[in-house]
C-alpha cells in the first residue's frame, strides 16, 4: 500500500513537473518567435547621400553649399533622416549688401507614400524636419532714410547669430540598375520659425535656410546616395 501511494505520488510529481516544462518551453519559444518577428519587420538599414547638384553650382556662383544626410528605415514606409551642412553666401538686393556662412543641420523622417514591390527602397515619400543653424553674418551696407529722405547706408560689424525653421519634404528615391547607389530628388518648402537679431534687423541670409527677406523660401536637392 505504501510503494502503491509512493509510486502514485511520483507519478503525479512526473506529471506536473512535465507540464511546467512544456509550459516554459512554450513561452520561450513564442518569445523566441516575437523578436525574430520584431527584428525582421524592424531591421534597419542606412542609407548616406550627398547634394551633388548643390556641390557642382558651387563651382560657378557665389553660393558655396555642401550637403550630406543619412538616413534608417525604421520599418518598411518610416525613415528617419538627418541632415549636415555647411553653406556660404551674399545678398545684394535692394541697397543691401551681406554675406553670411555656417554650419546648420536637420533632423526628422518621411514616410514612403508609395514604393516599388520589388524594392521597398524606391518611391514617392514626404515628411518633415526640424532644423537649425548658428553662423557668422555681416552688413557691408544697409539702406536708412536719412535727412530729407535722402538715402544713408549704414554697416554693421561681424557677429554670431543662430536661426531655426521648419522643413517640409516631397522627393523620391529609386536605385541606379542593381547597384546599391540610389538616385534621390526632393523639393523643401522651408518657413523659419525663430531667429537671432542684430540691431533689430532680420537677416536677409540664412546659411541652409536660403535668401530672403521673408520667412518663406524654397529649396531643392538632388543626391547621389549609397546604401550600407
């Protein structure tokens, strides 16, 4: 009688500690199968171009712009992105007479509105980006009425000033043959949001933002990009 409850009770003891196993092995496994899933649908990838358009007219006009960015898809339509920079000009318009240089830089993402089924890569997107730049400015000539409503010009001296705007983005992207270069093209619709003063004075040149004497302007890029 008692081997018979000790066999029973080891039965039993068999009988739940094989339950408990299958158990944790089951929710190990399901855990195992929900990051390989998670790290399939979320695998990042990186993609560097540089504005080579801007580059090459840099060689022929008074504006010197270098541009680069980099970018990682953080699932198939999401990327992030981010923009560096270095830009260089003049204004001379309407009795003034400027020039500023810095360095500025972009951060934000767009979203792939429509891609190629053989390639998720290539496509329209659009998206948004915040950006920044601290640079260097200086009047050479800044038209005042005077006296008699005669024309004056004043100069103001060299000096640190930081300006920051929003950047809208419409583009598409599409790769060279089977290579892993891409080809990249966007219009950016800029509007500055916030910026530094000298004497009062809004600048009129805005290294990354562009030229103007209002808070709106346009940019476009064409990049040459590599994908890693």
């Amino acid at each position: 009688m008692k081997h018979h409850l000790l066999m029973k009770a080891k039965l039993i003891f068999i009988c739940i500690f094989s339950l408990i196993s299958v158990s944790v092995f089951s929710q190990k496994k399901m855990e195992n199968n929900k990051q390989d899933s998670i790290k399939w649908k979320y695998k990042p990838n990186f993609i560097v171009g540089v504005d080579v358009l801007n580059i090459g007219t840099s060689f022929f006009g008074d504006r010197k712009f270098y541009q680069g960015f980099i970018s990682s898809r953080i699932n198939k339509r999401i990327h992030a992105v981010l923009d560096v920079g270095y830009d260089r000009n003049i204004y001379q318009k309407n009795g003034y007479d400027a020039k500023a240089d810095g360095f500025f830089a972009k951060a934000g993402g767009f979203y792939m509105l429509s891609t190629d089924p053989e390639n998720d890569l290539n496509g329209f997107y659009a998206g948004a980006k915040l950006a920044g730049s601290v640079y260097t400015q200086e009047y050479m000539a800044i038209p005042v009425k005077g006296l008699n409503n005669e024309g004056v010009f004043v100069t103001l001296d060299s000096s640190s000033q930081s300006s920051y705007w929003f950047e809208a983005a419409l583009g598409a992207r599409i790769q060279v043959f089977e290579s892993n270069f891409f080809i990249d093209v966007n219009l950016q619709p800029r509007y500055l949001v916030y910026t530094t003063k000298q004497d009062d004075i809004t600048p009129m040149i805005v290294p990354g933002f562009g030229k103007s004497s209002g808070s709106f302007t346009m940019g476009f890029s064409w990049n040459l990009a590599y994908k890693f």
